[in-house]
C-alpha cells in the first residue's frame, strides 16, 4: 500500500513538471514607436528581441511592413471604437503571432528618455502586462539599457 502512494506521489509530480515543459512558447512581434529616430528604433528593437530570445516562453517574430501596417489598422479601429475581435484574430493569424510587444520611445525636452511597454494578446485585445521606465539620455546606450531592462520587467514573472 506504501509503495502504491508513493509511486501515485511520483506520477503526480513527474505530471506536474512534465505539463509546464509542454507549454507552447508566446508567439510574439515587438513594434517600437514614439519620437526617438528610426535608427533609435531599430535599437529598440533589437534589444527587446534579444531579451526574448533568451527567454523560453516566447518566440519572437521579425516585424515587417506588411506586419507594421496591420498592426497600425488595427490600433486605429481601436480608437476609433468600432474595432471587432474577429479583426484583431485576422491581424494575429495573418501575421503568425499571437501578441505583442508595445514599446514606446520617447525623448523629452529635459533630456529624459522614456519607455513604456504593453505585452498586448492580439486575439482578445487584452494587455497582459504594462512597465514604464526612464533615465537620463546621455547617448545611444541609454536607449539600448532602457530597452533590454523595459523587456525584462515586461515579460520576467517576478516584475509586476
């Protein structure tokens, strides 16, 4: 009988860890707006995908135009108010992601750079998560340190 309970334990326990390596990573594409230059974004950009490519629960997608432009529809109809979920499943199954990083870079009059981000679930519009962060902008590092610590807050399931 003790060794029925023990080997019901070690089944439930193997279970346990053996569903959360089954988890299917997040699917996700990082779009990068606000004041800051082009080539600022792109560093942006880079840093964010680069945290997550570290990280096992996602899977980071390359944006592209065609991506960029859906993504702006789509931000539009929910302004606008009149947005449907059924469109915001298009957008995700058309661009072969199911979320979205949303960072915003922004370069203050005082020399302060400033981050927002929003991990956005394209299917149901929902933001899962949001973090802001800012420093004192000295060159391009600061806009690359900002990024790669805006990622981690957002998607580190210690940071709330």
């Amino acid at each position: 009988m003790k060794r029925f309970f023990v080997v019901i334990f070690v089944a439930t326990v193997a279970a346990m860890f053996g569903l959360d390596s089954f988890a299917a990573a997040k699917k996700v594409a990082v779009f990068v707006e606000g004041n800051v230059s082009k080539e600022q974004k792109t560093m942006v950009n880079n840093s964010v995908m680069s945290r997550l490519s570290g990280n096992k629960d996602y899977k980071v997608f390359e944006r592209n135009n065609a991506f960029l432009s859906a993504l702006e529809k789509e931000h539009d109809y929910q302004l606008s108010g009149v947005c449907s979920e059924a469109q915001i499943r298009k957008i995700g199954e058309r661009m072969g992601v199911d979320y979205v990083i949303a960072v915003c870079a922004v370069l203050t009059d005082d020399d302060q750079c400033q981050m927002s981000a929003r991990l956005i679930d394209l299917e149901s519009g929902e933001v899962l998560k949001t973090c802001n962060a800012s420093r004192e902008f000295e060159d391009s590092s600061t806009i690359t340190a900002l990024a790669n610590n805006v990622a981690y807050r957002l998607i580190s399931k210690k940071s709330r």
